[in-house]
C-alpha cells in the first residue's frame, strides 16, 4: 500500500469518527427530554388526537382546539412509531423520526458528493458537513417536521440531474415533501432555474407542470380524506405577520457559520472563475437562491434557523462538488491531510456535548410526576391550558388542553381566524380550571411587549384575576383557578 492509499484511508476514518461521533450526539439528544423546543409539544398533540379521533375541519373551530399548519405526513410518521414502541406520551418517537430523516438527508448527501466526485472522502465530509451545520446541530434532534420535509428535498436534488427520469423522481419527491411541510415544494425553484440556465426550456415546463400536476392531486386527496382540516390548515395557519429584521438576522447567523461561509465563498468563487460553469451547477446556483429564499420566508413571526436546512443541504454539496476538487487539483495528499485536521477540529467539542448530555437521559419530563399527582384527582375532560413546553407532560398525566399549539392560536386569533372569546369565557367562569406553564405568568406578559408572546393579549390580560400560583419548580409553573366566588361576580 502507497503513501498516497494510506492518507486516504486515514482521512476516511477520520471523517467517519465525526460522523459516528455527531450520530451519538444527535441519539444522546432525542433522549434529554430536558433539552426541547416549543413546537415539539403541540406536535405531539396533534400525534395523539389524530390517534383518538378521526380527523375533522372542526379541530379548528371548537374547543378543545386542534391546531395545526402542517401536512399530516410527520404526523402518520411519528404515529407508527409510537405503535411500534409503545411510547405513548413522549417526545421520543417524533424526535426518532426526526433524526431517521436526519440521517437520511446525510446518506443522501454521501452518495450525491460520491457520484460527483468519484471521492469517498469527499463524500463523507460532505455529509460530516451537513451533520454539524448550525441547522442541523440545532433542529435535528428535536420533533419538528422539517427534516423529513428536507429528506425529500435532498433525494430531489440529488436526482434533478439525471436526465427525464430523474426529474419525475424529483417532482414526486416534492410533491410527497409538501406534505410533511408545504414549503418543501419551494425546492424546486433552485432545480427549474438550473434548467434553464442550462437551456433545458422543455423539460423545465414539464417538470414544473408535472409537479404542480401532482401537488394539487395529493393535496385534493388529503383535503377529502381529512373533512377540509388539513389543507385549511396549511392555508390558514401559515398566514404569519412578517418582519424583515428576523429574516436578515436569521440569514446572517446561517451565513457567518462554518457552512454558509464556505458555500458562499464556493459559489462566489465559481461566479467570478467560470460564470457558465456556475450555471451549470445545480449545487453553487442552488445554494444561493435557496438561501435568498430562505432569508424571505424566515421574515415569518415564529420562524427559526430550521428555515436553514435547505441552503445547508446544498451548501455541502456545493462546498463537495464544487469547491473540494479544486483544492484535490492543487495537491491531492495535503487536501486529504487538511480533511483529517478538520476531522479533528470538528470531534472534540461533539465529544465534549455527549459527555455532558449522556448524563441526563429519559423518556419522560422531570416534571412529569409533580404535574400527574397535581392533576390525580381531576377528571380526564378537565379544563386546563398547557404551553408548548409542557404538552407532552399535561398528555403524559391523561389530560387533553383545551388548545393544542398556543403560539398557533395566537397567530389565527391575531389573524382573526379565531376569536379568543370562547377560551376567555372559559378562564372567567373556571371551566378552565388549571394552567401548567412553562414560564411564570409575568414573563408571559412581558413578552407582549416584545412581540414574542405564545397567548394572546386579550388571553393573558385575564389570567392575573382569575389565576393563582400553587405549584413552581424550575422550568415549571402551575396555576389553578381562584374559584367560583370571582366568576359569579365577574359575571
């Protein structure tokens, strides 16, 4: 074996350590049930409705709400897997489907640098490199329907280049993307600009017309099959307010990360170098108009770095295909010894984080106990409101809210496709009897102010009068209803 064979494989396992290494990380996550974001809850609301009754357009009319601006596919996905493990009640099934599609997305990046390149290596830093992007290492391990969103994303950009065949592989794949996440659909505008710009005009009209052939078809399905909730649901609760500010700040913290930096310098460079050959890739042309993209629809109130995933799936690729081999031109053996000092670089601190999170792993919430035996002698229909970070727990004690999403319910009241009338009335003559938050009822006011609050105002401005503090741990504060002496006299 040469010198030559033996940096390569060296650089290989390098880079395999890492992706082990990231792996582990992301698995140790979907067990720190201490470690959660505000959607998950909702979401596995959702999961557990649709699992009791059958789904209905009066979820969004009637309390008890069940709200939603999804498509119902991570709903089907996470439901399978908690028939599959029995785990009722808990963040975890969701959080598995989330990192399986994660981990998709990867392999599917692998193989697309792989076929690119003709490089192993290559192939595995590229998904090394989406694995440990700021998206990923921030939304992956969580619940959210983003990644199975970007599983079909992925596949659609790793076929779109192979002729007629491939670009039917690639509408089905977004047409079936839209409905985990209906943006998922947007992918295709990276893949019809490649086509034009490479004067493909009659397979770009087709593959436009074929996808939006399939959409409205799949989405006429499910519409019936769901009584009209879900494609409502899409086209109602995504109806968000708008600011440029959050879109701008997003993009800037994805753009200064190690992914956004190298694939704008890549795809800059490709620009300036070979205009045409900058056209042609599907990857650096890709990259930039995803992330414009991206940088739009992230202008959304409640829109996080997860609106990311996509310029990062490319970015790799971009930084694979399209930058890499350039550096392999200049000398081979020192581009695979810089591989396996970036492999370095990039193990410890994942390392570091599975040291520290492998200590608190679980199933179930801390809070779980305190909120069932406060709840133990309640019937199962009483009247309670839970924020997003306590769902999972208010389920896990054998009780529904009265809403599902809260921040969901904030935007269709603040839209005025709700009316917060019905919960108010309830809060005022104590048929909403408990409120187990999250944080304590001030910082829920305060937020207001800021424009970041998950109830609505006219929600919160009641809750003071009618609700008093009984229980508070950290991270945990329960409310019970002061009694039906105050109701009478409100009334």
């Amino acid at each position: 074996m040469n010198n030559g064979n033996r940096i390569r494989i060296a650089a290989c396992l390098a880079i395999g350590l890492v992706l082990l290494a990231a792996t582990a990380l992301e698995i140790c996550l979907v067990f720190n049930p201490a470690r959660r974001t505000y959607g998950e809850g909702p979401i596995l609301a959702m999961c557990e409705k649709m699992q009791a009754q059958s789904v209905s357009a009066a979820w969004m009319r009637e309390l008890p709400y069940g709200l939603s601006c999804y498509g119902p596919a991570y709903y089907w996905a996470t439901n399978q897997v908690i028939r599959l493990t029995g785990w009722q009640h808990s963040l975890v099934p969701g959080r598995i489907v989330a990192l399986a599609a994660g981990l998709g997305i990867a392999t599917v990046i692998a193989f697309t640098a792989y076929r690119g390149t003709r490089r192993v290596e290559i192939g595995l830093l590229a998904a090394a490199t989406f694995l440990l992007s700021l998206p990923a290492v921030e939304w992956l391990p969580f619940a959210r329907v983003d990644t199975l969103a970007m599983l079909f994303v992925a596949t659609a950009f790793s076929v779109a280049s192979g002729g007629r065949r491939g670009l039917v592989v690639a509408a089905v794949s977004l047409a079936l993307g839209s409905l985990a996440k209906p943006t998922a659909s947007l992918a295709a505008l990276p893949i019809l600009a490649h086509l034009l710009a490479t004067r493909r005009y009659r397979e770009a009209a087709c593959f436009t017309g074929g996808l939006a052939v399939l959409g409205m078809l799949i989405w006429f399905i499910i519409d019936r099959l769901s009584g009209g909730f879900f494609l409502r649901a899409v086209l109602v609760g995504n109806a968000n307010p708008m600011t440029i500010w959050r879109g701008y700040s997003l993009g800037y913290q994805f753009l200064t990360s190690p992914v956004g930096t190298g694939a704008a310098f890549v795809a800059a460079w490709l620009l300036i170098s070979s205009p045409q050959r900058f056209l042609e890739s599907l990857y650096s042309l890709g990259f930039l108009l995803s992330l414009l993209l991206a940088a739009v629809l992230s202008c959304k109130r409640g829109a996080e770095i997860n609106y990311f995933l996509e310029p990062a799936i490319l970015g790799s690729l971009a930084i694979a295909v399209d930058g890499i081999p350039r550096l392999y031109e200049l000398n081979v053996r020192r581009a695979q010894v810089a591989m396996i000092c970036l492999s370095c670089l990039m193990i410890v601190p994942t390392l570091r984080e599975i040291k520290t999170v492998r200590r608190s792993l679980s199933l179930t919430s801390r809070w779980s106990e305190s909120v069932r035996l406060r709840l133990a002698d309640e019937p199962a229909d009483v009247g309670l409101l839970a924020d997003g970070k306590m769902m999972d727990v208010v389920l896990a004690s054998g009780h529904e809210s009265q809403v599902s999403d809260p921040y969901l319910y904030t935007m269709l009241v603040g839209s005025g496709a709700l009316h917060p009338a019905p919960v108010v009335e309830r809060m005022r003559d104590g048929r909403i009897k408990w409120l187990v938050f999250h944080r304590h009822l001030a910082h829920h006011q305060n937020a207001v102010e800021t424009d970041t609050h998950s109830w609505p105002p006219e929600v919160l401005a009641e809750l003071p009068r009618y609700y008093e503090l009984v229980e508070e741990q950290a991270g945990l504060y329960i409310y019970r209803h002061r009694g039906a002496e105050l109701a009478s006299a409100a009334r």
